[in-house]
C-alpha cells in the first residue's frame, strides 16, 4: 500500500471509528431494519429525505465481518488500533507496545495484523467504489 493509499484508509478508518462511538454500528441490524428505525436518511437534491445506502463506515463494517470469519484478531487490532473497541485499563491513545501486550502478542505481530487488515479494507472498500 503506498503512501497516498494508506492516508486515503486512515481517513476512512478514522470516521467509521467515530461512526461506532456515535451508536451507529449495531450489531444484529439488517438495512432494512435500520432504514425503517428512521436511521441512515439523508437529503436528496430536492430536499425529500431519502435513504443513504452508501456509507463508508458500513461497507467498512461488512468488510470487517467479512474477515472476521477467516482472521478475527486482526479484526480485534485495527478496531482497537482506531478506538472503536478500548481495552479494560488501557487508554484509547496508548502505544501499541501496550496495546499489543494486552492482546497477548508482539507488537511486531500487532503491526503485521494491522497492516493486513488494513489493506484488507482498502481492497474491499475500494473495489466498491469504483
């Protein structure tokens, strides 16, 4: 992942961790369901509210669920990496030293996890795009 690519995913990364924190992500909630809690509605060129069914911070989310089935503690890294998920006695800005500890392992491992989810993301949200 190059320089560019890697500022474009943080900059998604960082509104989908603010996204969690909102109340945003929940679990066990079809489209369909939030769309009819009144969630997920934006204006249309009119001024009619519509529903938004392009969000960045859920096809994040589905790509996390995605590889969660295959690789779950790189889930756990980039979500505690971002603060979406804090770990108990640690706070949210703490060096990945600790935050690696915590988990159980390296932090040269956090890192390569980290990096594989990341780059996971990118591929996924950015096929979408285009």
């Amino acid at each position: 992942m190059n320089a560019n690519e890697l500022r474009r995913v943080n900059s998604w990364l960082e509104r989908w961790a603010r996204w969690v924190h909102l109340g945003s992500a929940q679990q066990a909630k079809s489209m369909l369901q939030v769309i009819m809690e009144g969630g997920l509605i934006g204006r249309g060129a009119g001024g009619a509210a519509t529903p938004m069914l392009d969000c960045i911070e859920m096809d994040i989310e589905a790509a996390l669920s995605r590889l969660s089935i295959s690789d779950p503690k790189s889930v756990l890294v980039l979500r505690v990496e971002y603060g979406a998920k804090k770990l108990p006695n640690i706070p949210l800005d703490a060096p990945r030293e600790q935050k690696a500890l915590r988990l159980d392992m390296s932090k040269r491992t956090y890192e390569r996890r980290l990096k594989m989810a990341r780059e996971f993301i990118y591929q996924q949200v950015w096929e979408q795009k285009k």
